[in-house]
C-alpha cells in the first residue's frame, strides 16, 4: 500500500511538472504596439512599466512572438545591460513595417507576460534585430535569454532537419 502512494504521488508529480510546462530553458516574448486613441477600448490593453514607471495602453494582439525569433543575445557594459533579439526573416519583414509606420511612438516588449521595456521607435530597422536597454539584475539578465534563446531554438528546430 506504502509504494502504491509512493508511485501515484511520483506520478502526480511528473504530470504537475509537464503541465506546468517544465520549460525552465524556454520564456514567452511578445511584442506589442501602442494603442491609438481611436481604437475601440475592448481592443486596447493597459500595462504598467516599472522602469521607467509609466503606464501604456497597447493592441490586445502582440505583433511579434519568441516563435519570430532567431537568438537573444545580452550585452553587458559597466554602465547599462542590452538585450539583443534578431528575429527571422518574417519577424524582421514585421519589424521593418512596424517601425517605418510608426516612428515616434512606443512598443512594449514582455517576457512571460511581465513588460521589460517600453521603448520609441526613432528610426526604420531593415535587420530585424531590435536592441533594448533593461535594468535588471545580470541574473535576471542571464535568465531572459536563456529562456528567450531557447523559446528560438525550440521554434526553428524543424527548420534545421
């Protein structure tokens, strides 16, 4: 009786550890634009950036995801952390649209549904990679992009065979 508990409680907990996802290695990206006031509410979201603090109102649909993405990359300096996200050719046809239709304005980037950084689009990206600077911690840092280069290679592993 003893083992039986034993094995349906390893069991539970195997099937806990897959539905939860068991996706240490891998991070949801989503990428989002800038509301425009004329955009019926129920199609704009609010979300809330820490740093800096300020509150955002974006599309309810995300423009890009980490399935567009191709590697992620961090850059440390003794004065600021970027993150570098190269996305694949669609991603980067996305970018290149999104960024030359809406200069001037924000985009939200959050890694599991947490906003990381909200900045503007100041010029027209033709290489697909965007470069944001955080301010975040080298362990959390570390983490992004484990999760997010691991989110790309999980995407673009039928690509490869």
């Amino acid at each position: 009786m003893k083992w039986n508990t034993i094995y349906r409680s390893a069991v539970a907990l195997v099937i806990c550890w897959f539905a939860a996802g068991c996706k240490e290695d891998e991070a949801a990206l989503r990428i989002f634009l800038q509301a425009s006031d004329r955009l019926p509410e129920a199609h704009r979201k609010a979300i809330v950036i820490r740093n800096p603090p300020m509150n955002l109102t974006v599309n309810q649909l995300s423009e890009l995801s980490e399935l567009d993405l191709a590697s992620a990359k961090a850059v440390k300096t003794p004065t600021r952390k970027q993150l570098v996200l190269q996305f694949d050719p669609h991603g980067a046809r996305v970018i290149e649209t999104f960024t030359a239709e809406h200069r001037g304005e924000l985009y939200v980037i959050t890694i599991n549904a947490v906003p990381v950084a909200a900045p503007m689009i100041r010029e027209v990206v033709h290489d697909g990679k965007l470069v944001i600077d955080l301010d975040v911690t080298d362990e959390e840092m570390d983490k992004m992009v484990k999760g997010l280069d691991g989110s790309a290679k999980k995407a673009h592993g039928l690509d490869r065979m």
